[in-house]
C-alpha cells in the first residue's frame, strides 16, 4: 500500500492501537528503585520524595533531621482530617545571613488548615547563618493514614 491509498478498517485499528499502547510501552521501564522507600516518602511533612532541598543543608543535622522534625510538631488540622483533605503545601521564605528567616509566606495550600499548619511548623525551624540570604521554598505535605508518625492524631 503506497500512502496516497486509503488504509482498510483493519489496518486503521492496528494504527490506532499501536499509536494507544506506544506512551504505556514507554512507561514500562525497569524497577530502580530501592525496596523500601526513602525517610521522604514514610510520613506527612515530607517534601517531594528524593528531592534535596538546597536550604535543608543549613538546617543541624541536614534534611532528613528537618524532615524529622516537621513530622514530630505537624498537627493534623482537624477540618482537612474531617474531609478527607491531602496534598502538598508550599511554604516560601528568605533565610537571612544571621540564620532568621523573613517573608514567610504560602504559595501553596491544599485547604483545611493545612496552610496555616505548614506556615505555623516552618517558623519553627532553626537554622545556621549561611553566608548570603537565601530565598528558599518548602514543601511540606499532608497525608491520611499514615502510622508511626502524628499524621493523623493532631486536633
């Protein structure tokens, strides 16, 4: 069939289903991750999964310690457990040559009070002088059903 013809309905639906399942194909790739999931993923609070956090490294102890920390003081709003409210909540910030934070503010909320506890548990961060300010943004996130950590026990 040269391609001014016109393909016949079983040519078209093998084109079709070949054009539907090549982005699935493409999405098998082989398993690399490891078998348990890193101290990001485990509980809310966590930032993005495997994402550094350039700021974290100012913080005592780097990110997985400021990410303890969040997980330790973050109170499940009881309006977001109520209804059923996750996601992620963007806190943005500039941490100052002298290791104080200013302009603390809310890019992102995903409602229920989330963002008034994200806001609320990020200035209690403590972190060390870095040698120039730093405008910085955190991700801190909300999610249901999550054990060994206060996720869900906070009023």
């Amino acid at each position: 069939m040269n391609m001014f013809q016109k393909p016949s309905f079983p040519q078209l639906a093998l084109g079709l289903l070949l054009a539907a399942a090549a982005p699935a194909a493409a999405q098998t790739a082989p398993n690399t991750q490891p078998a348990t999931p890193p101290a990001a993923e485990k509980g809310a609070g966590l930032g993005a999964a495997g994402k550094v956090i350039p700021v974290a490294e100012y913080y005592e102890g780097g990110q997985a310690a400021m990410y303890d920390f969040i997980a330790k003081e973050l109170k499940y709003p009881l309006t977001a457990k109520r209804n059923r409210i996750q996601g992620q909540c963007i806190v943005s910030f500039t941490l100052n040559p002298d290791g104080t934070m200013q302009g603390v503010k809310l890019v992102k909320q995903v409602g229920g009070g989330t963002g008034e506890e994200a806001l609320r548990v990020v200035r209690l961060l403590k972190f060390k002088k870095p040698e120039y300010p730093i405008l910085t943004s955190l991700p801190i996130v909300f999610k249901l059903g999550v054990t060994g950590s206060n996720a869900t026990g906070g009023e």
